[in-house]
C-alpha cells in the first residue's frame, strides 16, 4: 500500500526540522524554485498581496501602495504564487485556490 502524504510527512519530521520546514523544502523542489527569486530587500518585493485586513491594515495598505503595487485580484504576476499554491493545496485537500480569492475585510469590533 502507498503512504499517503500525511503518513510521508509524519516520518520525516524531527526536532529539527519541523512540519513547517518539510512542507516548504517539498514545495520548493514540486515548483522549480530558487533561492535567487526571491527579493534580497523589501524595496525590492515586485507587489504585495493582501489576503485579509482590518482598519488599521487598510491605513497601511493606503501607505504602501504609493511605492508598491498592491495586487488583490488575480493578476498574470502571480503566476509564480499560483503554482506554490496549488503544490501546497492539492496534497493538503484544501477547497479554493487562495491566489483567485479577494482580500477579505475583517471587522475588528
């Protein structure tokens, strides 16, 4: 009988590496990602992607978009972030893609 992914993950995890650390070292190889994608500073991030916020992260968001685009719909730059979203929501059984659903405004009242 073929492990599942839940039984795979279970064997490989150690007090050094956690949960965390395998699913993102499995994501990682799944997408073809590289080290060297990433920003090596935050002036340099290509767009921020809100996925929920309350008041006073909409006052941020306000700030940030006047240096950084602010995506909240799907956008062809996400491309990279749908492929490592689908990699870790297949295995995991999870419903809706999170790269096609819209930032969600949570009132804090």
């Amino acid at each position: 009988m073929e492990p599942t992914f839940e039984q795979a993950l279970s064997k490989m995890l150690t007090r050094r590496y956690t949960r965390t650390a395998i699913q993102r070292a499995l994501v990682s190889v799944l997408v073809h990602f590289e080290r060297t994608e990433l920003p090596t500073r935050f002036d340099d991030v290509p767009y921020v992607r809100p996925l929920a916020f309350n008041t006073v992260g909409r006052r941020v968001m306000h700030e940030i978009k006047k240096t950084v685009p602010l995506l909240s719909k799907y956008h062809p730059d996400l491309a990279f972030e749908a492929r490592v979203t689908e990699a870790y929501r297949l295995p995991l059984g999870l419903s809706a893609p999170e790269h096609r659903q819209t930032p969600q405004f949570i009132d804090s009242k």
